[in-house]
C-alpha cells in the first residue's frame, strides 16, 4: 500500500505544484518526503501499520518549505 500511496503523491506533487519528484526506495514501512536533502514529513513508526499522512498534507509541508 505505501508504495502506491508514494506513486500518487508524487503525481500529486508533479500536478499541483509543478515540482520534479524523485521516489527512492526504502525500507518496509518507511514514508519519508524530502525537499533539498531535508525531510519535511516522516510517517515514522506509523508507516509499518500503514497510517500514512493524507496527499493534502504533504502538499502542504512540500508548499510550506518551498516558500520558505
């Protein structure tokens, strides 16, 4: 599941704020987005169950640090 979710966020990201994406592959049940090397959101422990955080809020955090 966390790797379709990564696959549509990516997309997300791409279409809403026109940014290139890079997916990594990590370990079973990592979720980690970066933005310049820096992670702005890390589903942590959660993502070995499967609770991801929403498409909505990781555009956010994305937009967040993109403005700086």
């Amino acid at each position: 599941m966390s790797g379709l979710h990564a696959v549509r966020v990516a997309a997300r990201l791409r279409r809403e704020l026109q940014s290139e994406v890079e997916m990594a592959r990590g370990r079973y049940g990592e979720f980690k987005v970066l933005v310049d090397g820096y992670p702005v959101v890390d589903a942590g422990a959660l993502a070995a169950v499967g609770v991801l955080p929403s498409g909505r809020k990781v555009v956010e955090a994305v937009r967040a640090a993109l403005a700086g």
